[in-house]
C-alpha cells in the first residue's frame, strides 16, 4: 500500500510476462484446435467398406485363421470403377468393377520386411460360391480367371478366394479407384520410372520419351496400366512394370523431403486417405498411421515386389496357372512369416535378394520381382 492508501501500479516487467503467458496460451490453443480439425478431416476422408466385412462374417468357419501374432496381410486391389465425376472418363459405368491389379501385402511381424505378391488377372483359380454386391443374387462356385471374382462378386468373394488359393488370412483390405491413384502421385511429387524405348499409346493417350523420367497423374495412370504399347504386350510385362513403380512411390514416400516435411506430409495423407475405401479395421486416420508406422523403417531391401509364379495355362495361352511346387512353397512361406527372396532376372539362379531373418527359415527360391532399393534404370 501507498502512504495515501492505495495500490501501487504493477511494474512494467509483471505486465509483460501477463502478455507473453496469454500469447503463449492462445498459440498453444489455436495448434490444437488446428491440428484437431486437420485430423478430423483426414479422418473423414477414409471410405469405409462395412459390406465386405459383413459378408465375410457369414463365411467365417471356412476362412483360414492366422498363423503368426502380429504378422499382417493386407489385399490391395486397385478399381476401374468407372463410376463418379472423375472416373466416368475412363469409360462406361456398368455397374460392375474389375481388378488389374491385385496384390497381396504381408507385413512380416516385428516390421523385419515387407512383401508386395502380385496376383495375374487371368490366373485360374477356383472361385467359391458369392453372394453378388447389393442384392444381386448367388454365385455358382466356378473355376475361372482370377478377375472374375471382383468384377462380379466384389471384394468379399476377391478376398475369399484369395484365401483359398494361398491359405493365408486376409486381415485387411484396401480398394483404390484410377482418380484416387492419381492423386496420390501427385501428392508426392510424381513417380520415377525409366524407360528403354519411347511409348506411343494412342488408346492410353500416352507419349513418353526413353529414359529416366518422372510422372504424374493421368500420365503416371496411363503408364501402369497400358499394355500392347510397351514392350511384348503381356500381363506379366505389365505386372513387372506395376512393381517397378510401386517400388519407385516407396522410395519417394521413405524420402526425408516428404515424411519429415509437414507442408508436403499434409497433401500426402489428404490424397491416401481420399484415395482408399477400407474395411473397419483400417478405415481411421489413426489405424493408417500405425500401419505406415510399421512400414517406413523397415530398410528398401526388405520390401520385396514380386508375382506368384505361373505360366500359360495348359488349355488356353491366353490365361496363367500355376507353377507348382514353388506356388505352394511360397505360400507356405508367407503364411509362416518367413522372408522370401527376389530376383530381376527370370532365369537367374541365384536371387539378388539374400533373405532376411533365421537362414533356416529362408526360402531360397528365387522369385522374380523387384525390391525398393533397385535403381529404377538398373
């Protein structure tokens, strides 16, 4: 108190600290609050696929079960849903969708490696009986094309007879649609490839120069799914080309300019989770974190693209069976968690990639495909 009975005025310094306390406390805030809101609209993006999951619970006695805690395996399968704004310009919507391109992820347990087997389209398997998407009657259990599954029988009947081709539980799954893949190249910046000869694809409306390069959206698109274009015309050109560019997208997503950098981070994640329709086990932002989680350190060697072996089938050269025993032997492996190995070369005798984990549990087959640490132009 003064001599005359009042306050003294507070010091200039006590004022101060008041301010930059109370600043400090509206920063902190208005971060969360932003934060929360970019969360929540991540999280909203995220389609979730409650069908499927119903579907297979009906079926859940004859489905495989799971061998080892904590490995995962996840069917990616890529849509050419003509449906929608974006993807009506690829062609017709019929109503139906088909798959080329279908892979089976297995995340081995611990984060030790990761492998990407891609499924042939036109590999004959035998397809179980489905149930047609929305109320559209049964399916007769048929031995046919691989495809045939998603087009008419949607993911849950892809997913079942995926796993009674390999024995493997199909913990996950993910769908993306031609708009969704565009994006999310784009959001990365664009995707390196190198080609051996120039591509001139009317059809695809693709015209690509030889060389290294790297691709965007509609061209990146035009590129994995073109085929008489490049090379002999084949599927498996085209599977092989497909891994080559998934591995390329690993390495851009593994970089530092993309992961550690929040101004690029944010357009990736808005474009992954916008591109994805997932089951309910995958379909928040927080269950896709965790996964990428387990993924961005496990070292490029480990993630290993590769395509289950086949060849003509007996009846029709224009379709693939499998090549026996080394089908089962990898899927063994996989269902094991146990690492398999890769090589470039088709008829290489020794795999450039040596395995990982207890030798006893390595299968030493060479399988071709390709791992995220190769060169693109190697």
């Amino acid at each position: 108190m003064t001599t005359d009975g009042q306050e003294p005025a507070p010091r200039p310094r006590r004022r101060w600290l008041r301010v930059v306390a109370l600043g400090a406390t509206l920063l902190v805030l208005s971060v969360a609050a932003t934060g929360w809101w970019f969360y929540q609209r991540l999280d909203r993006n995220i389609r979730t696929d409650t069908r499927t999951a119903d579907e297979l619970r009906k079926y859940e006695a004859e489905r495989p079960v799971s061998v080892v805690r904590d490995a995962q395996n996840i069917l990616v399968i890529g849509s050419d849903n003509r449906g929608g704004k974006e993807n009506g310009k690829y062609g017709r919507d019929t109503g139906t969708q088909r798959s080329d391109t279908t892979i089976l992820l297995h995340l081995q347990a611990g984060g030790k490696s990761a492998t990407a087997v891609s499924i042939p389209r036109d590999l004959m398997v035998d397809v179980p009986g489905c149930d047609r998407p929305k109320g559209g009657g049964r399916l007769a259990a048929r031995f046919t094309q691989f495809n045939w599954a998603f087009e008419f029988g949607g993911a849950a009947c892809t997913i079942r007879t995926v796993e009674k081709l390999t024995g493997i539980r199909v913990d996950h799954h993910v769908i993306v649609d031609f708009s969704g893949f565009k994006k999310l190249v784009n959001a990365v910046g664009g995707v390196e490839v190198c080609l051996t000869e120039p591509v001139d694809d009317d059809d695809a409306h693709l015209r690509l120069p030889s060389g290294r390069q790297v691709l965007h959206g509609e061209k990146a698109l035009g590129y994995v799914r073109a085929r008489y274009s490049i090379g002999n015309g084949s599927d498996t050109e085209r599977i092989a080309r497909q891994q080559e560019f998934l591995s390329s997208l690993v390495k851009k997503v593994q970089s530092n300019g993309v992961l550690l950098n929040p101004a690029k981070l944010y357009p990736v994640l808005s474009a992954a989770t916008s591109a994805l329709t997932t089951d309910p086990g995958l379909d928040t932002l927080k269950d896709l974190y965790a996964l990428v989680r387990g993924v961005r350190d496990i070292p490029r060697e480990k993630i290993r693209f590769l395509t289950i072996p086949r060849q003509p089938y007996t009846y029709n050269k224009n379709r693939d069976e499998l090549v026996q025993p080394d089908a089962d032997r990898l899927f063994r492996q996989l269902r094991l968690d146990r690492p398999v190995s890769v090589t470039h070369a088709v008829t290489a005798t020794n795999g450039e990639d040596p395995g990982d984990g207890d030798p006893k549990g390595v299968d030493r087959t060479p399988y071709q495909g390709t791992t995220a640490a190769r060169d693109v132009c190697g």
